[in-house]
C-alpha cells in the first residue's frame, strides 16, 4: 500500500465563544475534515497568531494558516477591525477568510464584500454549511478522514 502525502492548510478559528469553538470544530469533524484547527479567542490574539507575536512567536508551532474563519462579534478589536488591518497586508492577501457570525445583517455582508469575503456561514455552523463553504474556495487543501470505511 503506497503512502499518501498531502500538504494540508492549518486553519485558523478565530471566535471568542467557547461553544462555537466546539460546534464548530465538532461540524468539521463530522464533514471529516481533520485539518489541524488553531483558536484564537480576540482580535488582538488573531493579529499575534497572524503576525507571529506574543504567545505566537514560534513560526513553526503557528504557521500562516491556510483558512481563516472569522466571528465578526469579538471582544476589543472585533472581527470587521482584524478584517481590515489584514486586508491591505500582502503576506495575507492569499488566504482565504469565511466569515462565521450570527449576523445576516446586508451590511455585515457588504462590509465583508468589500474586504474579499465571499464566503459566509450563519452560526451555528453545522457540517453541511461548512463543506458548502469550502467547496467555494478552490485554492484550500482539506484532509478528508474515513472517505473509505
């Protein structure tokens, strides 16, 4: 049986909520998508994560992520500030960014519309919205567990 290798993206969970953070994650792993998943829980750990900061510093340990999933409600810098302050940036103008918010707000869409964002996922984020997600953004790499048993 040969080995299969894959240069899988990390994603970034960026969301405050301690329950999202476990329906999300729970979502991705029953669409069996096993990619390794790192939280931040603010806009300022986000802007750490992402500039290797603080308790990020080590590049190895937190890789530029391949995906970010963005709440747009966060405390202190929220989600629309991180969008912005990485918008402009080009070492991140690459990575592909789903927002996942309770708002459906046409404004909050607009907003995100005009920052990139395409992709959105209405909390709470269940599997078939996530792989509905994802299956938009071509240039991602998602490891798919037990697609054979």
């Amino acid at each position: 049986m040969s080995k299969v290798t894959v240069d899988a993206i990390r994603i970034l969970l960026i969301e405050d909520d301690e329950e999202d953070v476990l329906l999300t994650k729970r979502a991705m792993k029953k669409a069996n998508i096993w990619n390794s998943v790192d939280v931040a829980r603010n806009g300022q750990e986000a802007l750490d994560y992402l500039h290797n900061k603080g308790a990020f510093e080590d590049a190895s340990q937190y890789p530029k992520p391949g995906l970010i999933l963005l709440d747009l409600s966060l405390p202190g810098i929220d989600g629309r500030e991180v969008l912005e302050r990485i918008w402009d940036k080009p070492e991140f103008k690459d990575i592909p960014i789903v927002v996942a918010s309770t708002s459906d707000y046409e404004k909050d869409i607009e907003f995100g519309r005009a920052h990139g964002i395409q992709n959105y996922i209405i909390k709470p984020v269940e599997p078939d919205n996530v792989i509905e997600a994802l299956g938009r953004i071509a240039q991602i790499k998602v490891i798919l567990g037990n697609v054979l048993g």
